[in-house]
C-alpha cells in the first residue's frame, strides 16, 4: 500500500503545515504551479516527489518536471498534467490522447477547484487537489490524501487550511 499526498498550485508557497503532511506520505505529488524549485526541493527533502509544471512555472522549474507525467503506481495507470479539464469536459491538450489510452487515475491542477469525480465512460478517476497556495481566487488551501493498494484507489480524504 502507497500512502500519496497530492498537491497543486502552491505559487511559490510552502509552509510547515504542509510538510507536516508531506512527512506522513510515501509519495507525494504536486499537480503543477509550482512557482520555484524551493517548494519541490522542501518536498523532496522528506519523500519522493512526483510532479509536472504549470502554466505560471519558469524555465527552471519546467527544465525539471515534464508537462506530462505518465507513470505505474502500484498496479494503478496515473497520468498527472496541470491542464487537462474534467470529465466530459477535457482539455484539448489531452482529449484525443485520455480516449484512445484513458488512464484509471486522470491528476489535474489549474482550476484552483478541488474535485473528485469518476467518468464512467473511459473508466477513470479523476482528480483535483485545488490550490494549497495562497495566491488565487480560492478561499480555503486543500490538498489530496489517499491510498493506493494494488489497482485500489481508496481511503480518499481532503485537507483543508485556514481560509485565506
């Protein structure tokens, strides 16, 4: 069993509130927006990390995480992209791809709207942690814990901040 931590959109932002939960993952993945290396290399300092850039990433930060990361966790398909929409409503950067080799796990960021949600059609999960920054029109930070076992997506729990 994985215990993940899934983050989005900190806009340079880290605090020790979350590396407290970045201290009881095994895996922790960030969803994009990052802002700088600082963030990435406080969470990697603790766990393994597993992120992509965002729309507002320098070179820097998109010189080390791809747009796109596609990866096996345990026997569960993830792909985690920052834009990549919602079901129905997928972003064009991503439609063609997700229907022809939908994964189970579909992680988005960008929207700054925490939202699980499953797409019957292509058999998938789809997340998003919202925003864990405190730059955005979002009013609560949240961030994604769950657990997978095997091909088993469970134990899904949001964290919740302080209104900002």
């Amino acid at each position: 069993m994985t215990k993940i931590l899934l983050l989005s959109d900190t806009h340079s932002y880290m605090d020790t509130a979350i590396l407290k939960h970045v201290k009881h993952a095994d895996e922790v993945w960030h969803a994009g927006d990052i802002g700088t290396l600082d963030v990435t290399d406080a969470i990697k300092a603790l766990k393994p990390l597993r992120a992509v850039y965002g729309n507002i990433d320098a070179k820097e930060v998109r010189s080390e995480f791809p747009e796109h990361n596609r990866f096996m966790c345990e026997g569960v398909d993830v792909w985690m992209t920052h834009i990549g929409g919602y079901p129905p409503k997928y972003n064009n950067r991503v439609i063609e791809t997700i229907k022809i080799n939908p994964p189970r796990l579909f992680i988005c960021g960008h929207s700054h709207i925490l939202k699980v949600m499953p797409d019957k059609s292509l058999n998938l999960l789809h997340m998003n942690p919202g925003a864990v920054g405190t730059h955005g029109f979002h009013k609560v930070r949240t961030m994604l814990r769950f657990t997978i076992d095997g091909k088993k997506i469970d134990n899904l729990e949001v964290i919740e901040f302080d209104r900002r």
